[in-house]
C-alpha cells in the first residue's frame, strides 16, 4: 500500500514525496532531517505508534500537519487522532479525491496557523 500511495502523491502536480517509513522511529528521524508541510500516517495495526508520532509532531517547532490514511471506519481511533493533533483522517476506501484534497487541505491549514512571516510555496507541498 505505501508503493501505491508513494506512486499516487509522485503523480501528483502540486506534491512531492520527500520519504517514507516503515515505523515511529524511522520517521522521526526523517522528520528531523528533512521537515515536510504535511505527514500522511497510516495508523495500521501499530496505532499506539501513530498516536505517539501525531503528539511528537504537535512538539516540533515548525510541525507538519497530518493526515491519518487508514482502512478503519470512523471509529474511536479517528477520535483519539484528532485529539493528537490529526488535521484530517481519510479512509483507505475513499476515493483518491478525497485524500489528496485533505491533503490540500492539511497543507492550507498548517500556513494559515503559521505564525512567522514566510512565503510559501502553495503549488509546492511536500509530504512524507
């Protein structure tokens, strides 16, 4: 599933793909070498770990914002995300659309709530 999202978001005119992981760890170590604007995590079996890296990225000075991609439903974990700091939680059911405009979406929010004065390159996200 990662190759295939990697693919997708590879496609994708106004994103790039910076990395991908394979754990909590690995990504926080991405994460510190090379910040993105948006993480999209897919929350799978190890959802504790996903809870522990949407909380660790609320703690970083310039957080990214996330997105959790995951096969659940709306259920108690899309709840518990959101408490983490989630700004958008997209089943792996939807329609391409609806990732990539929550994306989009994740992308605008984390400008709008940034406080230093920055140009940003909106057709430029990049995402891990």
């Amino acid at each position: 599933m990662r190759l295939g999202l990697e693919t997708l978001l590879g496609e994708v005119e106004d994103m790039s793909v910076v990395d991908s992981a394979e754990s909590y760890g690995e990504a926080l170590m991405i994460l510190h070498r090379s910040p993105v604007d948006v993480v999209v995590l897919d929350m799978r079996v190890q959802a504790e770990d996903g809870l522990l890296l949407l909380e660790e990225l609320q703690q970083m000075k310039h957080a990214p914002s996330a997105v959790v991609y995951t096969r659940h439903q709306k259920d108690e974990r899309m709840a518990r995300a959101k408490n983490a700091g989630a700004k958008g939680y997209v089943s792996k059911l939807a329609p391409e659309k609806e990732l990539l405009d929550t994306i989009r979406e994740a992308f605008f929010s984390m400008v709008k709530s940034y406080t230093r004065q920055q140009t940003f390159e909106l057709y430029g996200h990049s995402v891990l």
